[in-house]
C-alpha cells in the first residue's frame, strides 16, 4: 500500500473523501440498481476516491489487479479469492449431485441444530488454517443445502460469515488483516491467539449456539437435495464479480488513507474502538494498517482489533466471507445489515465493556 503520511490536511479533500463514504454507506440500501450492483458501484467510489486524494500510482493500479488473485499460502496450497471462488463454483457445477447429497446425508444424520452448530464453529475455528476464503466458499455451498426459509437462511450465513471473520483473526494465514497486524507489530505466528484468542474461541462458540437457536426445530427427514440452477457463466460471473469487488476495496481503502491518517489515527483508543465501526464498508486490513503499531499499547491494540474484527461482519463489504456468500445466495445489502448490524452493535458494546470497563 503506496500510503502518504506527511500529506498535508486539505480541508476540500477531506470534504469530498466524507461525502463519498456518506454516499457508500447511503445509497446501496436507497437506490435498488446500486444495491443489485455493488461491485461496479464500489469500484467507482474507489476510483472516485482515489482520484479526490491524488494518490493514483502505478502500484496501486497493480496492488488492486492483483490482490484478488494474490497468492497465499495455506498449509502449502496456494490459495487466491478470484481462484477458490472460481474452482469450488466449477467443482460444484460439475459434482453438484455428489456434494449435496453428502451435505444433506450429514444433515439428516445430525439434524439441523447440531448442524447449525458444527458448520458456525467449525469452520470459525478452522478458518484461521484454512483462510477465510476457503472456509466462506464452503460455507456458502453448505447454506445453499440448509432446509430454512430465505429469511433464516440469510440470518444463518450473517452469524456464520461473523464467526469466520472472528476466527480468521487468530493467525496469519486466515486473512489480511491479520497478516498486517503481526507483519507490523514484528511478532510470530502465534501472537493474536496469545493477544485476543481469549475473547475469539469463546465468541465463535456461542455465534454457534446462537445459530443452532436460530434455526428453530426445522425437519430434516424430508429435506430434497436442492436442485442445482447455475449456469457455466454464472459461475465464471460470480468470480469476476469477487474480483471486482476486492479491487474496488484496494482502491476505496486507499482513497481514504488521507482521513485515516489525518483523523482516524489521532482519536483516543476508547473512541476509535467504535470509529473502527467504518469497517464495515471499508476494508479493515486497511485501518489495520494506518491504526496499529509498535507504538501502542496492548490495550490499545487489542480495542483496536476487536473492533474492526466485530464491525467487519456488519455489512457485506466489511470482509471477504461475506462479499463470497451474499454473491454465492445473492443476498442484498439491505438483508444483510437487517441482521449483520444489530448483531454486530451488541457484539461491540459486550466486548467494549469486557475491554475498557472491567
């Protein structure tokens, strides 16, 4: 990230910067064209920010090409968001007999609730192994299986999406987040799950109680495998349109380094534990970045990162799980804050008390 620190505060730039986040945080739940298209939408506001502050460079124009495609290495898998979400799409195009027919044998088997339960912990947990990509493109072919209304099924994969975001948090392998916050702070592969693994494995388990409460007493013994209605280009669409989406983020994230830097960053700890709540629309790796340092201190990183880790499962574009399910169950904007904020709003209150009260 080509970020420039001693960029003198403008008081135009900072205008046009607020604007643009009011109008990405406004018009996705108010203009239903927008909402049905928010990768193109995102990667306009992205351009537009970009273009207010003045920092295009060439390597932001590579950095947004290739972060979606960027190469991480998991357990000794290279793994990519545009190829995993591209690969399991035509491995369930082409297997989706097989793979549903086993989701839902394990389903009839365990019924809904455990099931419920397993997939949030599970794959929460488990995300910081396998990354959050793998675990949210799992995550959402597994929703598509569940016999639950559309309503239940989007509370569902919000809860899920929440957990994986939390868990991924614990390594640097689960997500960029917290790859930057381990490179920058100079510490070791187990440094987050020392710092905030107590408050993460305990929150993940009860975000799976809570699902499996959610899901109510639904019946499992008559559940159909759902009939598969993707075609190749949907598939291929999809990918593209996760592409977009991240590298809209790269560029959003960028255009607003100039208010993180001149604003964000000189707030006291206790209030930008719910300023971070702008990571929800904004890429929390970013304010990862421009927030966390050697120069703070434990307090101040862990308020730091449990408010962006919880305020990322607010909206969809707050983390990657969630921008790869709602594409995967085409779930909107407006559906997903109806359960993503207030569940994230009672997440932070909770962990502000544990944090900065007791």
């Amino acid at each position: 990230m080509a970020v420039q620190h001693h960029m003198q505060e403008d008081p135009l730039i900072a205008a046009g910067l607020f604007i643009i986040l009011f109008l990405v945080l406004i018009l996705p739940f108010r203009v239903r064209k927008i909402e049905e298209n928010l990768e193109p939408f995102f990667l306009i506001m992205g351009i537009v920010a970009v273009t207010v502050s003045g920092l295009w460079s060439l390597e932001l124009i590579i950095e947004a090409l290739e972060t979606p495609v960027r190469i991480t290495e998991v357990m000794g898998i290279p793994v990519g968001i545009f190829q995993v979400v591209l690969i399991v799409g035509l491995i369930i195009h082409y297997y989706n007999k097989q793979v549903y027919s086993f989701l839902v044998a394990v389903l009839k088997k365990l019924g809904i609730k455990v099931f419920a339960f397993l997939v949030v912990t599970v794959f929460g947990l488990a995300s910081s192994i396998i990354s959050v990509i793998v675990s949210a493109v799992i995550l959402a072919e597994i929703a598509l299986v569940m016999p639950l209304e559309r309503k239940s099924k989007v509370e569902f994969v919000v809860i899920a999406c929440f957990a994986v975001g939390f868990g991924a948090a614990l390594t640097p392998v689960g997500e960029p987040l917290s790859t930057i916050v381990v490179k920058k702070l100079n510490e070791d592969f187990f440094y987050l799950i020392e710092l905030v693994g107590e408050y993460i494995i305990p929150s993940v388990i009860i975000l799976g109680i809570y699902a499996a409460m959610r899901v109510g007493g639904v019946s499992v013994k008559e559940i159909e495998i759902p009939e598969y209605t993707e075609t190749l280009r949907t598939v291929v669409i999809r990918a593209v349109r996760v592409y977009v989406f991240i590298a809209a983020l790269v560029l959003l994230g960028e255009g607003f380094t100039p208010i993180i830097y001149w604003y964000i960053s000189k707030i006291p700890p206790e209030i930008i534990y719910w300023v971070n709540m702008v990571s929800a629309i904004l890429d929390n790796a970013t304010l990862a970045a421009a927030e966390i340092g050697p120069q703070l201190t434990e307090l101040q990183i862990k308020g730091a990162l449990m408010g962006l880790i919880i305020s990322g499962g607010m909206l969809i574009p707050g983390n990657i799980p969630n921008i790869v399910v709602a594409g995967r169950l085409r779930i909107t904007m407006g559906e997903w804050a109806r359960i993503g904020v207030p569940l994230g709003l009672i997440m932070m209150t909770i962990f502000f008390v544990i944090i900065y009260v007791l």
